[in-house]
C-alpha cells in the first residue's frame, strides 16, 4: 500500500486517488478545502521545510509513500502507481522516479529525466514530479543519519542525499505522469538562478547539506593545499590571452581589442584558437594580426576540437606564456587593468584564480541578475561547494605548468572549464577576485542560449559525469590517507 503526500491544491489528482485500491492515506499540505474524510489535512508550509516533510513521514502507516512535490497539476498515466510499486520492488531501490510529461499552452512534450549517478548531487537534479520511496530505507536512513529539523528550503535535497548515500535511486525510463509546466524561460535565462543574491541564504543551506553528504560518502576534502610546484620552463613571455572562436565576426574584433588594450607591467600576448570558422571570422583575425605584433592567429590541423582541445592548442603553441587567462569570443573584460589584478593574484602562490562578472546585453547594458561573483566560494568550502554548483565563474586564469601536469583540458566544448577547475581545487587553493572584471555579454548567438531539453540533458549528464569522476578520486585521496 501507499502513502501519497501532496499539496492541497491537486484537487483534481486527490478525487482520482481516493479510491485507488492501492492507496492506503492521503496527506494533503496546505489550506484548500476539500471534501474526503479519508484525506489528512496538514496546515503546514512547503514540502522543502524539515518540519512539514517530517510531519508527513510521522503519518506513513504504509509500505511505500509517493511525494508529488509541486502545485503545478499532475496527473498519474493509468497504471502509474502499479508501475512504481513493480519496479521498487524488484530493484530494492531506495527510491524510483520516472518520465513525465510536459504541459504546455499548446500541446504534450516528452521530459525524460537523467539517470541518477554518484556524481548528481547538485540540487537542481531533476526527477520530474513522482518521488516514490520505500518507507523502510527511508526509516533507514533517517535512523542513522537523522534530518536536519532546522531546514527551510533543502528538506527534500537533504532526504535524497541520504538515500542516497545506502541505496540505489533508480530512473524509470518511463512517462508516468503529465505537469503542467509553468517556467517557459530558455536555458540562457535559467541558468544564472543560482547566483541569485537574493537568494543567498538558501545557497547557503544547500551547501551545508551537500558538504555533510560529502563527509558521509568520504570524499569532503579539508582545507588543506599542496604548494604550487616551482617554475621549471621558461616561458618566452609572462602572461596569454586565450580566445578559442568558431563563427563570431559579430564579437571577435570587440574581443580581441579588449585582450591587447590591457596595461600590464608585463609583457603579455593573445593567442586566438580558430577553430576552422566559416562565417568571416577568419578573415577578421588575419587583418588583425597583421596589425599586432602580438596577437597570433592559429588555425588547427585538426577539425575534431571542441573548446578543450581548442585551449590544448594555445598551451602547446611556443607563444604560450608563463600565465594563460581566458577571454570568451563574444565578452569583453571590464577594464584595461584585468590581466594584472589576475595575474597579482596567481603570483600570490595560486593555481588558479577567478574573477567575478557583469551580465550586459548585446550593447553592454546590464541585465540581470547583474554581478555574478559567486561567493559561495570561500577557501574553507569552496572545493567541496563546488561539487554543488555549475560552474565557478569567470575571468578564469591558470599556471600554464598546472594545467600541462594535469593534461590540459577535456576536448568537449561544454564543461570543459569546470572539469580543469575541479581537478585543479583537488589539490591547490584556487584564488578569488569579487569585484566585476569581465562582461559576459548575453545574446541570442550563446551557445547556451536556447537549448533543446536533450542538449541539456547532455550538458547536465557531463557535469554529473565530471562530479562523479572527481568525487571517486577524492574518495580514494582520503581512504588513502586514512590508510
């Protein structure tokens, strides 16, 4: 039998499930009226609040409970319920959830979801609205770890990592529900959610709870870093701008500019990997060249580079100096000053260090949420936060040694920064720089700026890749000291 928890306002869903055979009680969150005395009516706030969700799992008198956590309305294919009670059941998953539908004003788009891996512990994992688990292994879990009684937005983050942490979460790759969907904003308008300032406070919960489920699976790392190794090459010049571009005669000259109008104490070049463009582009970085005696324009022989392998190129290249900072094709750094505030800062003893951003449109106006710095990176947490989140932000810019002792980046054209930034935090502290020293320039020509839902499902399943990869060698980093 099942206990299915929701929110009052799916009348519809209640009236359907009331006298489903296989539902054992009803748990109603919120204060819309309804008419079934068979339904608990619990007057309490969010199922992302500790309290309200615990006061659900005092009321479990059934095998398995079913949280639909969402007011958008959901409505179950026919043998929904069948399905999840089947599959939990011969899987011994801790936890099943499915694919579902979304509603729209105009018709019904398939949303798969992602498989759950070790490496999916950013809270924005999306299960889609069935979260069907086992009243045992919840019981379980929560025996052993407890839940934090004091959360007010990541209840359901903290009961799915510790879930996780014992059992399997396991994907149904199947449409069992329909949700009507509310949120039509594109990926590029999505994606910047979690550096809301606003909403620094419920960062902040979350990352507490993923550092705790960190701890738990052994892979927390302290904040403890080895020494940079000393300079063993000499590099003909102090410090690289590396551009990789592929078709961007919009933004390439503004880009380029702004890399060689930078006063440093220095010397310093610009390196802009052109990656076969098709669109003028080429032509534009030819003329300039011709007019800067230190800005170099290489084309690859190879035609299979993404944005990884494109950076590969300019580490390798004879131009490359002692520092490389990146410049994206289509942004502009803040101020002449840029590339010495990053390099000061790596000649502190860094590895890497990252800047902080303005978000401006196509004609530098700012556009929200305006400066992105996130400091939800700070030298106690930030490696293990990072686990967290998508990304650490940018200008970024490395020891060139670095990144050559760890193989240069992954030749993938989304996810390549994160996974070097990663790798780079296992070991060394990484520095940071709050005030804005970049424009990120937001417009319709991103790559990220419209993605299908599979292009973004690939994006999310590569960064879940990375976080797994990285976390395995943590875990193996602390099991051997511990031996």
């Amino acid at each position: 039998m099942v206990t299915v928890c929701l929110y009052a306002s799916q009348q519809t869903l209640i009236a359907n499930l009331v006298n489903h055979p296989l539902v054992h009680t009803i748990l109603c969150i919120g204060h819309t009226p309804h008419t079934y005395s068979s339904v608990v009516q619990l007057e309490s706030g969010s199922l992302c609040t500790s309290q309200t969700l615990l006061r659900c799992i005092e009321h479990i008198r059934s095998e398995f409970l079913l949280i639909i956590p969402t007011e958008s309305p959901v409505t179950l294919a026919p043998n929904a319920i069948e399905r999840l009670i089947a599959v939990i059941s011969d899987t011994c998953a801790g936890m099943v959830y499915a694919d579902y539908y979304d509603i729209t004003h105009t018709t019904q788009i398939p949303h798969p979801c992602l498989d759950y891996t070790l490496g999916s512990v950013r809270d924005s994992f999306d299960f889609g609205p069935l979260l069907f688990f086992r009243t045992d292994a919840l019981t379980n879990c929560l025996r052993t770890y407890g839940l934090n009684q004091q959360l007010t937005s990541g209840a359901l983050y903290d009961l799915r990592l510790k879930i996780a942490t014992k059992y399997e979460l396991f994907h149904l790759s199947e449409f069992l529900s329909s949700h009507v969907k509310h949120d039509y904003r594109t990926t590029g308008e999505r994606q910047f959610d979690y550096v809301d300032p606003t909403r620094r406070d419920v960062q902040y919960e979350f990352e507490c709870i993923c550092t705790e489920h960190l701890k738990r699976i052994g892979a927390y790392l302290e904040p403890q870093f080895l020494k940079v190794p000393h300079e063993e090459k000499q590099h003909p010049i102090r410090a690289t701008i590396v551009i990789p571009v592929r078709n961007r005669k919009e933004t390439i000259r503004d880009a380029v500019e702004s890399a060689l109008s930078q006063h440093a104490q220095f010397s310093f070049n610009c390196i802009v990997v052109d990656n076969h463009s098709t669109d003028g582009t080429t032509d534009i970085l030819r003329t300039l060249s011709s007019q800067y005696m230190n800005l170099h324009h290489i084309i690859p022989h190879r035609t299979d580079l993404g944005i990884g392998g494109c950076w590969n190129e300019a580490l390798l290249s004879p131009y490359c100096g002692t520092y490389v900072i990146q410049l994206d094709s289509d942004d502009l750094y803040a101020s002449p000053s840029t590339l010495q505030l990053l390099v000061d800062e790596l000649e502190k003893g860094y590895a890497m260090v990252v800047g902080s951003y303005s978000l401006v449109n196509k004609n530098l106006e700012p556009i929200p949420p305006g400066v992105v710095d996130h400091r939800e990176w700070t030298p106690e947490n930030g490696r293990n936060n990072a686990l967290r989140i998508n990304g650490l932000g940018a200008p970024r810019a490395f020891r060139t040694s670095v990144l050559k002792n760890i193989g240069g980046f992954p030749n993938v054209s989304y996810g390549e920064d994160y996974a070097v930034a990663l790798r780079i935090s296992r070991y060394y502290q990484i520095g940071r720089i709050f005030t804005p020293l970049y424009l990120c320039r937001r417009w319709e020509g991103n790559t990220d700026a419209s993605l299908s839902l599979e292009q973004e499902n690939k994006h999310n399943a590569y960064k879940d890749q990375i976080r797994t990869i990285e976390i395995k060698a943590r875990q193996r980093i602390n099991a051997m000291k511990n031996a």
